[in-house]
C-alpha cells in the first residue's frame, strides 16, 4: 500500500487530468464535477479506495471518478433536469456573440451531446485524455472489441452531424 504523501503527489499530478475526465462523466456540469472530484479524492485518501500500483494509478482513478459520477447521478437525477432546465433558460435569455472558434467548439459540444454516454465517454478517453483504445476500455469497463465498435460508431456519427450542422450554415 502507498504511504499518504506518495498518493497526495499522484493526486496532484493527475489533477488536471482527473478533472477533464469528471466534467466529461458529469456531461460538462462544473459544479458536478468538482464535488465528484472532491469525493473521489476524500475516496482515495481516507483509504475507502485503495489505489493500485503507482503504473496503473492513472486508469484506476478515473474508474473510481466515473463510479462516483455514476453515484451522484442517481442520487439527484431530479436536481440535475431541474439544472440542465435553469441553464438552458438562462443562456437563451443573454446570448452572448461569438467568434468563429466558439462557434465551432459550440457546434462540436452539441454534436457530442447526441452521442451515447458511452460513446462520448470513450471519445473523451481517447481525444482528450490521450488514453489508447485499450486503455479507455478498461476505464469504462467494456472489452476491447466493443469498444473498437463504439469508437467507431462515435467517430462517425461525430462526422456526419458536424457534416449536417456546417451544411445548414
């Protein structure tokens, strides 16, 4: 077992990583994603989660956030339509004018919106946290072929609404 100072520093380092990773499992919720992390962390450190080996920390973390996503999810799913609701009123009241990159980042957020939970889980594994395919099928519990099928199906349906959102333009 890992002494306490050994696991505070692979926290750390992680962290960033680690984040990306809860607003993705907290579909972009900020305030989801910070308490999900918060709990995770109090998990790891008071010893309710005992991590592995320092050379799989990385997967067994996010394993870890994405359970206690999970959790946190079904214990307030009416409070999460409720906020999903609020947010989208309060956006279409303030619309705030944008540059061509948001715009874009605007268009590929909802493009990954209609994906799978799944499937945009696996792309957030493999885009932005820069885990391989097996790596992301271990984090998500799934076999590698599955999720080679789901990764594929994701990618495509990714590049057919982004096709069909910049040809309505």
């Amino acid at each position: 077992m890992e002494e306490k100072a050994d696991i505070e520093k692979l926290l750390a380092q992680y962290h960033t990583a680690s984040y990306g990773w809860a607003m993705a499992c907290c579909q972009r919720n900020v305030e989801e994603a910070k308490e999900t992390l918060q709990i995770t962390y109090l998990k790891v450190l008071e010893g309710k989660a005992v991590p592995p080996p320092p050379t799989q920390f990385k997967a067994w973390l996010f394993r870890v956030i994405r359970n206690t996503a999970i959790d946190l999810q079904r214990k307030r799913s009416v409070r999460i339509k409720l906020r999903i609701q609020f947010s989208r009123n309060h956006r279409a009241l303030d619309p705030a004018p944008l540059d061509l990159e948001q715009e874009q980042q605007v268009e590929l957020a909802a493009a990954m919106k209609k994906l799978s939970k799944r499937q945009m889980e696996l792309l957030h594994l493999v885009f932005y946290q820069g885990q391989t395919l097996a790596e992301a099928a271990d984090i998500l519990g799934l076999s590698l072929g599955t999720a080679r099928s789901h990764y594929a199906r994701a990618k495509e349906k990714l590049r057919l609404l982004l096709q069909s959102s910049g040809s309505s333009k």
